[in-house]
C-alpha cells in the first residue's frame, strides 16, 4: 500500500512509496501529474524525506529511475 507524504517544495508537493513493489510516486506542482519511479529502494525514498535540498535529490531519482505517467491532471 502506498503511503503519501506532505512535502514543503517548489517542484513537487506530494510522495509516495510501495515498499513491497519498490515504486515512489511523486505528485508534481506545476504539471498537476503524479509520476511512479520503480525499483527505487526504500533508503532512496528515506534519503529524499531527509534531503536538505529535496528538489536536488528528486532531480538525481529522476535522473537514475525509469519513470512514467500514473494519473490525469489533478490539483491538490
């Protein structure tokens, strides 16, 4: 089950993570989408909870995950 976390960003202000699949679902600001990165292990999500600068660390997941549109356009 993916559980949702509350981000304080410019770029992003929702995550998620499935431990048992290994996906960490980000809903982006600017777009309304929300994307799913798999195979990301739950210490990268963690990292990113405790990353002083989360948009830099979102941009280096984004950089090394496969990732794909997992909904319409929303806003929150």
């Amino acid at each position: 089950m993916t559980e949702y976390v509350a981000i304080d960003s410019t770029v992003f202000d929702l995550v998620g993570y499935d431990e048992k699949r290994q996906v960490l679902e980000v809903h982006y600001i600017a777009s309304g989408y929300t994307f799913a990165y798999e195979g990301v292990p739950m210490e990268e999500f963690e990292s990113l909870l405790d990353a002083k600068s989360k948009d830099k660390y979102l941009q280096y997941i984004t950089d090394s995950y496969e990732g794909y549109r997992i909904n319409a356009k929303q806003s929150r």
